[in-house]
C-alpha cells in the first residue's frame, strides 16, 4: 500500500523519484540487514545491536495491528534505500513509538529521513494516537535534528554501554493532540 501524499514540488523527496510503501517480501530481513550492516561500518556497533533490530523485527512480522501499527520502505529507483516503523508503546495506551530510522547513503541529502519520520507522524495523528515516542542514541545527530525538526523533545539522557561502545541513550517526546501533556 503506498501513503497517499499531497502534490509535490520537484524539491521534494517523491519528485526526485522517492516513494514509500509497505514491506515486499525479504524487506522486513532488509531493514535487519542494513541496521547491522551500517551501524558496524558507521560507528563500530557489534552484532548486539543487529540482534536487537532483528527482534523489534521480529514481533512486528509476528503480531501488529495493521490499523495502528505500519513499516514503511522508502525506495528510489525500484531499490529499497530507506525504513522506518510506528508501534504501540506497550503498556501505555495511546502511545506510538517510532522506531528503526534508517536511510541507506545512497539516498542521504535527498530528504528522504524527514520524509518517513513525518509520515509517522501524520500516521500516528491520523489513527487517534496522542504522542510519539522514541528512543536514540546521541551519536545519531542527524536522526536527532530531523526529530528536532518534527517538534520533538528531549526528555531524558542515560549512558549505557551497548553495541560494544559507550553511548549516552536519549528519550524523545512528541504531543499529538492539543491538551497532551508535554
């Protein structure tokens, strides 16, 4: 299933040949795939965190609701380039979480990362969801502007050591419906 998007300008992601869609079959393995592979190669995490992908995966494939949780592949030239998911938060009706950002450097500069964290964004709003969370860590900053850009907050920083590395883990925070508590 596409996203239905308003008419675009030859500025805009879709006119440069981006389109997003629901998962084709293996894509769900792709977006593990690609996790793994680019963590490791960009910031030296280890397979912990491919396993991790591969089990937020996992569940997804195993059990979601189709009218409140979606993956979306965002693809250029026929290839897949790019993911992201909308969850329920567990435990905390009325929450999504955005999870497993991912855009391949072949389609980076194209504005394709803005493009999926506001389609769920619009998803979330559109099925009744009164926030968005998130969880990040502080080596990622240009997910982290484009979260930035898309009116969330920051609401809490932990270190950890996860993926082989020291990090400092972030929770984010995005209120979709007046009267939400920020």
């Amino acid at each position: 299933m596409d996203t239905p998007t308003a008419p675009r300008t030859p500025e805009d992601p879709e006119a440069k040949g981006v389109r997003l869609r629901d998962p084709g079959p293996g894509e769900l393995g792709w977006i593990v795939q690609r996790h793994g592979a680019l963590y490791a190669a960009e910031y030296g995490w280890n397979a912990e965190f491919e396993g991790l992908v591969a089990r937020i995966v996992a569940d997804f494939a195993e059990d979601h609701d189709p009218y409140l949780e979606r993956v979306w592949i965002a693809e250029l030239d026929g290839r897949p380039v790019g993911s992201v998911m909308c969850v329920r938060e567990d435990g905390a009706p009325g929450t999504a979480r955005l999870r497993l950002l991912l855009v391949d450097p072949e389609g980076r500069g194209r504005g394709i990362g803005g493009l999926l964290v506001d389609t769920v964004v619009a998803f979330a709003r559109s099925v009744g969801y009164r926030e968005l969370v998130l969880w990040t860590n502080d080596v990622l900053t240009d997910a982290r502007e484009l979260y930035l850009r898309a009116g969330f907050t920051l609401v809490a920083e932990r270190p950890h050591r996860s993926y082989g590395v020291s990090l400092i883990g972030q929770d984010w925070r995005l209120p979709l419906q007046d009267g939400s508590p920020r």
